[in-house]
C-alpha cells in the first residue's frame, strides 16, 4: 500500500506546472471528471517525449500505456494536438509584441534514421547517408514553428518542400517572403511564386570562409531543429507513421512554448 501510493506521487522535471495546466485545460475545455485527469495523460507522453522509452515502459506512476496512446492517438486524429500547437504559438508571438502572422518564414529539412522495423516512407538521403526520413519544417523568425511534413529521405528538398509550403496556405496572411538553402534552388523559386503569391529567397554560405560562418536568418530554422535534441524520442524517428512523427514533433514544440509562458 505504502509503495503504491509512492508511486502515484512520483514527479518528474517532465511534467507541466499547475500554471501549464491551467491554460492547456482552457484550450481543452474538457472538464469531465476521470478516473485518470488528462493532466497525468499530458504528463506521461511528454515523459516519453523526453525519456524516449516506449509506449509499454511508461512508468506506473502513470495511467495504463494503452490508455496514454488512445489519447495521443485520439488527439492527433481529432486536430487536436495541431490546435493546441497553432494557439500556443499565437499567445507566444503576442506576447513577444508580434502580429499572429508572419511576415517572414524560413524552411529546412533535417535527415533521421528510422528503427530497424523501419514503417511507411522511408527511402535514402545520398547525400547524407542515412537510411530512414527527412523532417521538413517551416518556422518564423522565433524559431516557432509554422508547418511540419515528414516524408521519406531519398525525396529531394526542391520536391519535398512543396507539400510543406502547401500547408501555409490561407493560414499566414502577412506573409511575404520564405528564405531557404541552396537545395531550393530550381523551379520551386518560380512554383512558389506562382501557386502561392510568396517570394522563396535562396540565402548562399559563403564560398570564400573557411571556418563556420553563421548564416544570416537561416540559423533560426537550424535552431529550432537543436532544439529537437532535448527530446530523445526525437533523436532519431521511432514512430511507424509519418502522421505520428509529426504529431511527436508539435507535441515537443507544444512542451518547449509551455516552458515560456
């Protein structure tokens, strides 16, 4: 009995304060009383979040593992993982004296292995050996992120970026421009401009530095994805769904924008 009760005490650096709670439970409206409070649910997948364990080794100190991933699951079908995302970044920009919209955005894509087990869409980045999936982003000028698609590595970043792109649409009204890499370079410069009214602006490394340069406005983007890091499950891609991963990776950015309010 004592260790049982031991256990449903436990705390980890993971959870979300009562501050946190409260605004998620605002957002939610869902006030139903539970056997288990969708607090203890929040709790458990930002563990495995930041623990990068599987679903099966949640700690007891937790609700059942089957039940956290019906509500993940739920939640990522319903839109409602995404709603929470997109309201969490509105509070964040108004709080920093930004309008909702940005004006500015900035894409990239990073290559990850995926588990021997492997799931859908997997293919071979050549270019950076790796054998798994590419996360393509877009973010503001905060680093917050705007759009997600994970799809297959072997997929190039000139084609793998239009369905990302595709994503902002009737979203941003502000937006002007998208600063990205030398890999968008070619037709997409023209498509972007074409299909969505926004300049796609190539930034270039410079040819004449040896050393590692920081490259104006796109080191947000690359910032965003160091902050991927803090989150083991996000160190490579374990999830067998592309929806998953991406579920994973606005749940991590929902975690991260909780830490700022």
């Amino acid at each position: 009995m004592v260790s049982k009760l031991l256990r449903t005490m436990k705390h980890y650096p993971s959870d979300i304060t009562d501050s946190q709670w409260m605004l998620l439970q605002g957002i939610l409206r869902d006030y139903r009383k539970r056997k288990h409070s969708l607090r203890d649910i929040f709790n458990a997948i930002f563990y495995l979040l930041k623990t990068g364990c599987q679903w099966r080794m949640l700690p007891g100190c937790f609700p059942k593992w089957e039940l956290v991933y019906y509500y993940f699951t739920k939640w990522k079908n319903t839109g409602v993982i995404e709603q929470i995302h997109e309201l969490l970044r509105d509070r964040i920009r108004k709080k920093a004296g930004r309008e909702i919209s940005p004006s500015l955005a900035l894409i990239d894509s990073q290559s990850v292995k995926t588990t021997r087990l492997g799931g859908e869409s997997r293919g071979v980045d050549g270019g950076k050996k790796i054998n798994g999936r590419k996360r393509h982003i877009v973010t503001d000028t905060m680093g917050l992120l705007l759009a997600v698609v994970v799809h297959a590595a072997n997929v190039h970043d000139s084609k793998g970026a239009t369905d990302v792109i595709a994503l902002l649409k009737g979203r941003f009204e502000r937006l002007v421009k998208i600063v990205a890499d030398g890999g968008y370079r070619g037709e997409l410069i023209e498509k972007t401009k074409t299909a969505f009214g926004w300049i796609l602006e190539i930034v270039l490394r410079s040819d004449h530095s040896s050393k590692f340069v920081v490259i104006p406005k796109r080191w947000v983007v690359e910032r965003t994805f160091a902050w991927f890091e803090s989150y083991r499950r996000l160190s490579k891609d374990f999830e067998y769904r592309t929806d998953t991963s991406e579920a994973m990776i606005q749940f991590a950015m929902i975690k991260l924008m909780l830490n700022r309010i």
